[in-house]
C-alpha cells in the first residue's frame, strides 16, 4: 500500500515570475523551509518575463499567439521551437507531440518496461510532479494544440547550454560540491517518475549553473522498481520532506489530467522505495551524512 502524508499537507511550489518564490495554485499546502534563490525566466529578448505565478505563465503559454515556428534536429520526439507572442511579451518554447506505445517488454539494461509509453503529456506530469515537490527544476509545461495537433508546450529555457555542451567545452561548475548536490537532486527525481531516459542533451545549465531536467516523455512507466537505485546516496533535506509528505490523494488531483491509475500507484510505490532507501542510509550513517541543504546559486555568468 503506497504512503500517504506524514505530518504535511503538501508543499509549496518553487517558481518565478520576475525572480521571486510564490505559491502554486491548486489548493492549500504547508509552506517549506526558506531554499535557494527561485529561477528566472527570461523572454525571446533576453528580459525577465512579467509573471507574478504559476498560474500566469501557464496562461500565457495556453493562450499566447504562435509567432513562428521551427524544427528542432535534436531530439527523438520530433520537437518544434515556438516564438509565442501576447501583449508585447515574447518567449520560446517547444512543442511536442509524440504519443505512441511500443508493445510488449523493452528492455532497457535490465530494466524491464511492459508497454513503453512514449507520451508528451508525460512533460506536463513532470512539471506538476516538480511543483508538489517544490523542485523548480522541470520548465512549466501545458497541453495545448498546433495546427490540429493535440501536444504540450514547454517553456523554453533561454541562455542554456546542454550537458553535453559544457563536456565538449571543458568547462567546470565553478561550486562543485553544489553540482553533485544538483545532481543528487537529479537521481532522486529520475527514480521516482521511473525515468530511463536521462541523457547529456536533456540536462541543461543555465547561467547561474542550475541543473534544469526536460524531456520526460519516457517516464511515468508502471514498474514499481526503481531503474537506477544505486544512486540515491543521499538527498537533499526539502526533497526529502516532501517526499515524505506527499499525499496519495493530492498526488492524483494533480496529476490524474496526464497518468491513468496504474501509473500514479507505480509513481507512489517508487516514492515509497526511495524513502525506504533513504531511511536506511539514516539509520546506517546519520541523517548528517545523508540529508544535506543545497548551497545557494552563484550570480548569472555567460558560459565561457
């Protein structure tokens, strides 16, 4: 039977309008611990978009006016570069639209998947998963239609460089023991939405050098086993609360729009794995060694 809440309600989602921390919408939540500094989205010029929440930067990216529109060649799923426009505000993102099953076992390292799902709707889970964890690592993501296309639309995440850009470049975080606990973070998130799919190129970097996560249309699959539980060694201390706090109940009112039934019990299932695993790293080595509070971002930097 999957956990439900112990002492908390929910959480409060990290997001950014014009650089500040506000609640998502949706429903009462217990506020978090004081954490890092909240993103910034930046528009197509480069400026700081005028969002005050959530629920203002969904808006804009369900109603704004489709400018332009570009292939993308990276990628799998077929992606598209959106120019969206509303009120004078400009900013890109992506469109997809890739909704296919491939039937039977796959098999991907030992990692056995009945009936992979390849699904856009899995990066709008993937946004309002991060919300209820109070993440702010998986760019704002709705459905919206193109063209007669039922698909999502993702913000685009402006000055970023893929992972593996910054390998090609040789370049290093200037914090390291902050980019292994942004790493950490990574894991523990890839474990629980049952993600196989991570790679060079769907991690990005912007120029304060947080780690941002994207394309999730492989995850959510309904295996209950976690696909790489060697790497969850620690946590940072929020993620870890949260997880413990979240709500069968509140985890379904979310995302029950983009999973069916089965997947959202596999989805709590694997929580409950992760803070087993975690709990028995407690007991085994000291919640000090173990839970840890991210180290504040250093200021924005171009990538050089």
């Amino acid at each position: 039977m999957s956990r439900v809440g112990r002492g908390r309600a929910g959480t409060v989602a990290i997001l950014a309008g014009v650089g500040v921390c506000l609640a998502a919408g949706g429903g009462p939540r217990t506020a978090r611990a004081a954490g890092p500094r909240a993103p910034v989205w930046y528009g197509a010029e480069g400026e700081a978009l005028p969002f005050q929440d959530a629920a203002d930067i969904e808006d804009f990216l369900r109603a704004a006016a489709v400018v332009s529109v570009k292939e993308l060649s990276v990628g799998i799923t077929g992606p598209k570069k959106l120019l969206l426009e509303r009120d004078g505000v400009h900013a890109h993102a992506v469109f997809k639209d890739v909704d296919k099953v491939s039937r039977g076992k796959t098999d991907l390292d030992g990692y056995v998947i009945i009936d992979l799902k390849d699904s856009h709707l899995f990066d709008c889970a993937a946004y309002q998963l991060d919300r209820l964890l109070g993440l702010g690592r998986v760019p704002p993501a709705v459905p919206r239609d193109l063209d007669g296309r039922s698909g999502t639309v993702s913000l685009w995440i402006e000055h970023a460089m893929t992972e593996k850009d910054r390998r090609d470049r040789g370049l290093e975080p200037p914090d390291p023991a902050r980019w292994e606990q942004q790493k950490q973070i990574m894991y523990v998130f890839d474990n629980l939405i049952g993600n196989t799919d991570r790679n060079l190129g769907n991690i990005l970097i912007d120029r304060s050098w947080r780690l941002w996560l994207i394309d999730h249309t492989r995850a959510f699959v309904t295996s209950r086993a976690l696909p790489d539980p060697g790497r969850i060694t620690r946590c940072e201390r929020n993620l870890y609360a949260s997880l413990e706090g979240l709500d069968e109940a509140e985890v379904t009112s979310a995302l029950s729009p983009y999973l069916n039934r089965r997947e959202i019990r596999a989805l709590l299932a694997r929580r409950d794995a992760i803070v087993k695993r975690l709990d028995k790293e407690i007991a085994a080595r000291g919640a000090d060694a173990v839970l840890y509070d991210l180290a504040p971002s250093g200021p924005e930097r171009d990538h050089d």
